[in-house]
C-alpha cells in the first residue's frame, strides 16, 4: 500500500480504503478509478462519432448529402495534418 507518492512537490498520491485518490495541487481529490471510467466513456464516445465521418457508410453518404460533403473537408484536413506531420 502507498501512503504518499510525490509526483511534483504539490501533488500527492495516496491509497485509502476506498481507492486510489490523486490530490492536485489546489488540494482537489479525484477518485482515478473513476476518473479512468470516465475517460474510457469519453474516448468511446469521441471514437464513435469520429467514426461517422471517417468511415461512413455507402448508405449514410447516399442518404445525407452534407454528410459526403463534411467527410470529403475531414479528408482533405486529414491529409493537410499527415504532410505537416511527415515534414
């Protein structure tokens, strides 16, 4: 059991009975079991509506014309940020 990690000289990392609690500088305790249980939401969230515009299918774009339209600016985005990644 850990009773104090330091992580900077203001945060605190400590192990009572009900979790793992994470003290922020401003003296905040956030639960990181919990706080990884929202995250993982968030992400699946994030990852499904991206999933709309990045691999749509041939029936929504058929179907919804600003749909095909958003999804050709996201490629063309995409492709801006992957060269300016490579240079």
């Amino acid at each position: 059991m850990i009773e104090d990690y330091f992580f900077a000289p203001t945060t605190r990392l400590t192990t009572p009975t009900s979790g793992l609690i994470y003290t922020d500088e401003d003296g905040n305790d956030t639960d990181i079991l919990q706080a990884i249980k929202r995250l993982d939401t968030n992400y699946k969230t994030i990852m499904e509506r991206l999933s709309i515009l990045d691999n749509p299918s041939a029936e929504q774009l058929e179907k919804h014309k600003m749909l095909k339209e958003a999804y050709t600016k996201y490629k063309f985005i995409e492709s801006l940020c992957i060269e300016e990644d490579d240079s």
